[in-house]
C-alpha cells in the first residue's frame, strides 16, 4: 500500500504490539540523532483526528508521544 501523506499513515494504522522507533529532535548540545525503538502498549485518542501512544522500551521506560512522531516499524498481526 502506497500512502501520500506517511503521517497519515502512520497515524491510521499504528495500534497496540507494534514496534515503533522514536527520533531525538536535535538540540544545540547534540552532534547526532538519538533513536529509540519500543512497542505501542496503549492507544488514546487526544483529538478529533489525533492519538497519542503509550511506547515501552527496551530498557523498561514508558513515555506518551504524539503518534506524529513516531514511525511504525514492524506492524503487529
């Protein structure tokens, strides 16, 4: 499947077991991105057309992200 807006995409189709990765915004005291990959543990929609995610990583943190900034990786079945 073919998107034209990949955030749409990844919006619409992300949902609980997928594996998705996370990219540090750069700041002035980075020299390079920091990447994180976790698993999509809980969905809530923020908006009318927005959701936020729940991502557990590798190292036993969770965090909430806008869903806009996350990138699926391997969709779960």
């Amino acid at each position: 499947m073919t998107c034209f807006l990949l955030w749409w995409c990844y919006n619409i189709f992300m949902k609980v077991g997928d594996l998705v990765k996370y990219e540090q915004p750069l700041s002035d005291s980075m020299d390079k991105h920091a990447t994180a990959y976790g698993l999509v543990i809980m969905m809530s929609r923020t908006g009318h057309q927005t959701e936020s995610a729940q991502v557990l990583f590798k190292d036993g943190v969770t965090a909430w992200f806008d869903s806009q900034v996350l990138e699926v990786v391997n969709e779960s079945r």
